[in-house]
C-alpha cells in the first residue's frame, strides 16, 4: 500500500522509547521467564500516541548503525564513553543491559506481525531517517524523541514538530519553533549549531571550553550562525569580546568538524512507498502467538484496538 501525502506522519525515535520503557515499566517477564517490560511498555507507548494523534503513517525510524564510524572520524569522542570497553574490533558494541539486549528481537518480530513499518540505514542513525524523512514529507510531521538533538528539524512552516518524551511519553511537551525560542532564546534552525557551540556530554561532544548555554544562545542571536560567529572570530573589526573571541579560536579544530556530526542527515535514499499505519495486523495469527509466547495479550489488545480506530 502507498502511503498517501495527506493526513500526519508520526516518525519514532525507537530505540529512544523502548530505553525508556525498560527504564520506566516495571520488571515483567513473559512465560519462561524473559524479561519483556521494554517490549510492553514500546507497545503501550505507540497505543497511546496513536490515540492522541491519530496519525495516517507511522514509521519506527532504526539505529542501523548507532556510532557511525564517519562521525567517529570527524569526532573521536563521539559517543565513546558508551562503547563495550572489551570489544576492540569493529563494530563498536553500545553498553546495552542484557535484560533489554534479548528484548531488542522480540520488538522486532512484534513490529512485523503488526505490520508496522521499520526503516534503518547502514552507516546512519535513526536521527538521520527521521531527518530524511521528516524533510519533504508533504503533510505534518510528529517526531517522538526524548533527544534533544532532533530539535532542529522543527519547522513550523511545513509542519514539523517534536514530541519530547524526555518526562515521560504520558508527560510530553509539543516542541515547536516559538517552544524553542522560549527555552534557548533561538530559532529551532539554529539549535544544530547552538548544540555544537554548548556541547552534549551524553554524545560525547565537548563543546567549546567555556561556552555554555547562554554564550552560544548570545553568539547566535548576534552573529546568525557558526560561520557568522567563526567569520567574527577571525575578524579583528568585528565587535566580538575578547573572551567568547579567544575561546571560538582555541575551539577551530573541533568547529570545523562538529557541525557536520551534530547535523542529522536529510537526505538519504529511504524508500517511503509504505509508510501507512495499518488498521489491522499484517499476521494476526502471528500477533496472537507472540502475545501467548511473551505475556503480551494484554498490550497487544490494546494496540489492536487502536489501530482499527
């Protein structure tokens, strides 16, 4: 089935939601003693959000590769405080409890009974497919995300915007332009290089020395952009203050490298030929046997419901 450009699509941040499920649902285990409370709480999270937003399209964007070796490339730090420190051998193997690792296969096999679309990259991460995707879409765009990151593909002309789950999918803010504009003092295109300037310990991007929120927030309102800001750095005319001035010089290494690791991909080739919700599963049969097999009749009845309208 062809997706059709009218009505929204919800685009998720997947592994972001089923974190925070195994995080946030209390421990469950199915039958033979799987943990499964990752698994239910995704199922419960997209029942929800489909209730509320009742999109047409709905894709689980997919961490096909989670540390991308051309963004390791550029910056070296770039999410290495999470890496498995035995493994030296590629692929870099993310720190993941193994109570949630066993549950990853089970979300997917889940997904493909449904018939819920699932979309990855090979050497991207589902920041990047929800950026291609999300860009051109041609109808109003949902992003469900509890990163900040995404932050600057909001665009309230076309109609995106990011529903920010770091509170809790039951607590989420609506982020659009003018929410950031309220939060950072910036508009939501300039939060890329607003990132790149304050830094995300949580990435493993160190910033500028010395620029925190405020500075860069200062910087972009007055210069537009990292080149504007660089341009004025290197500028004796210009009226940048000695301080914030030394310290974008000190920082010109990591400036020439960061925003194209801070900037998500929109332009990879994504199939988007089947991105429509389905209003029933795609195996039935199979939804009731990995509901009796995991525990899930429960959950699964619930997102059943919802998909039939």
């Amino acid at each position: 089935m062809t997706s059709p450009q009218t009505g929204r699509l919800m685009l998720l941040d997947t592994a972001s939601m089923y974190f925070r499920a195994y995080f946030g649902v209390p421990s469950i285990s199915g039958p033979d003693g799987t943990p499964v409370n990752a698994v239910r709480g995704l199922m419960d999270f997209i029942t929800r959000l489909v209730d509320q937003y009742e999109p047409t399209d709905l894709v689980c964007c997919w961490d096909n590769d989670w540390r991308p070796q051309w963004r390791v490339d550029l910056v070296p730090s770039y999410k290495g405080h999470r890496v498995v420190e035995e493994v030296e051998t590629a692929p870099d193997v993310e720190v993941v409890e193994d109570d949630l690792q066993v549950q990853v296969p089970i979300i997917r096999e889940v997904l493909a009974a449904y018939g819920i679309t699932v979309i990855g990259h090979d050497g991207y991460e589902a920041d990047d497919v929800i950026g291609t995707l999300a860009t051109g879409a041609g109808q109003p765009v949902d992003i469900v995300t509890g990163d900040r990151d995404l932050f600057q593909l909001v665009d309230d002309d076309a109609d995106v915007r990011v529903l920010y789950i770091a509170r809790g999918v039951g607590n989420h803010e609506r982020v659009t332009n003018q929410w950031v504009v309220d939060k950072y003092g910036i508009d939501a295109r300039q939060y890329a290089d607003f990132a790149t300037l304050r830094g995300d310990a949580s990435d493993g991007l160190p910033g500028v020395k010395g620029v925190g929120e405020k500075t860069a927030a200062t910087l972009l309102q007055r210069f537009g952009d990292m080149a504007g800001i660089v341009a004025a750095a290197e500028d004796p005319a210009s009226d940048l203050a000695p301080g914030p001035r030394s310290k974008i010089k000190a920082a010109a290494d990591y400036l020439a490298v960061a925003p194209q690791v801070v900037a998500v991909a929109r332009e990879l080739p994504l199939d988007r030929s089947e991105l429509a919700l389905p209003s029933v599963p795609r195996d039935p049969a199979l939804v009731r046997e990995l509901a009796e097999r995991w525990g899930l009749e429960s959950p699964a009845e619930r997102l059943t419901a919802v998909l039939s309208g």
